[in-house]
C-alpha cells in the first residue's frame, strides 16, 4: 500500500478489505489475482502514458513503473493527465500523486529517466508487458529495437497515428508479430496536434490490449 494510512482510509466508511473488494467489484469476474500480481512498465508519461496508467491503475494492476525524464507543462493539460497545481513536477512523481489519490492499494515506481539503449535492459527486466507510450518516432524505433533483442518473449504494445480530429473508429489494435501489438491509425502524424479525445482511444487501446494480454486473451 501507499503512504496511505489505515485510520485515512476508513474516514471512508470501510475496512481496507472491504473497500478494496467494492473498488473492484465491476471488473471482469476472476481478474483480480492476475492483474494484481501483474507488472506493467510504461515508457512516456505523457498523453498515451498517464492515460494507460490510470486506467491500468483504475482496474487494480499490481505493480506499475512509469518512465519518463520530463517534466509537466501547461501545453500538456489538454491531453494529459496532470492539474495546473503539478505544473513544474516531474510527470512520473505528478502521475504517481495522481493514481495514488484513487487506488492506494498498487504499487507506482516513478523513474525519472531517459530511455536509452544502454539502459533498457535494467529498466524493463522485470516487466510482465512493457508499454511504450512515447511521442518521438525515433525514441518508439529504438524501444522496439532493444526489447526486440533484449526480451524477444516478452509482449511490447506500442502506438503509432492518434493524431487530429479524424473518427476515432480509425484507430484499432493490430499485432504485428508473435509479441508485439500496435495500437493507432497508422497514418497521422503529430504534426496534427495531439488532444483528448483520440489521444485517449488510442490509450485505451493499449491499456486494454495490456489487460488482454494478463488475462491470456492475446489475439482476437
């Protein structure tokens, strides 16, 4: 648990049991173990990245590490999930204040890095998925390209085309090889900009592809 305390929590009316128990109690029956003993490491905290946290955090995923070396910014807001009160705050100690004020019962590692070749395999060891949520196309090719040779079995879900105002249903999943999922329409670019609304279908694509892939569903 977080830095929450036991007397904190039941200011709510409930025993920590019982409120962890109602704070899942819509997810799919039978999930809770194997999301909660899951670790999911996310690479980019920004648009696609604190949207999938929050929604992985949301549904109980054990164990999240959030990798990024920015900080917040006012240009973020309208896509991201961070207040005007964390401008200035790295994004991955602002995210983790953020998840922790609704699900005090997982575990949130911030790193504050840049992710580089030399150090993708101590950063992504441990993870059961690995989640790339970047915005620079040089930074997706260079994840992919070390996970690829550093943890072959190990599922990557990736994004590629969120940007604009283009019908959201453009957007899908598709698995490219054995190990690897991409979700996005493949075809904008961020020279469209970036907002809310297809920012996050594209996130919920990949924090649902991540569940899919807990639950044993990898593939349609």
């Amino acid at each position: 648990m977080s830095n929450f305390k036991e007397k904190q929590l039941q200011l709510y009316g409930h025993s920590i049991t019982d409120l962890q128990t109602q704070m899942t109690s819509r997810n799919v029956a039978h999930s809770a173990l194997p999301l909660s003993s899951s670790k999911v490491t996310i690479a980019g905290a920004g648009g696609l990245g604190s949207n999938i946290a929050i929604a992985l955090a949301r549904i109980g995923i054990g164990h999240l590490t959030l990798v990024d070396f920015d900080q917040v910014e006012l240009s973020n807001l309208n896509r991201q999930q961070y207040k005007l009160n964390q401008i200035g705050m790295a994004k991955v100690v602002a995210l983790k204040q953020n998840i922790e004020e609704f699900n005090p019962f997982i575990s949130v590692t911030p790193l504050q890095v840049t992710v580089n070749a030399a150090n993708v395999a101590d950063l992504f060891a441990d993870a059961d998925v690995i989640c790339e949520a970047f915005d620079d196309p040089a930074a997706k090719a260079l994840l992919l390209r070390e996970c690829s040779r550093l943890f072959p079995q190990k599922p990557l879900v990736m994004a590629s085309g969120m940007a604009g105002i283009h019908p959201a249903n453009q957007i899908k999943t598709k698995q490219i090889n054995q190990h690897v999922y991409v979700a996005g329409d493949g075809v904008s670019s961020g020279q469209e900009v970036l907002m809310a609304p297809r920012v996050m279908v594209a996130a919920g694509h990949q924090a649902n592809q991540i569940v899919r892939l807990i639950l044993g569903n990898q593939a349609d």
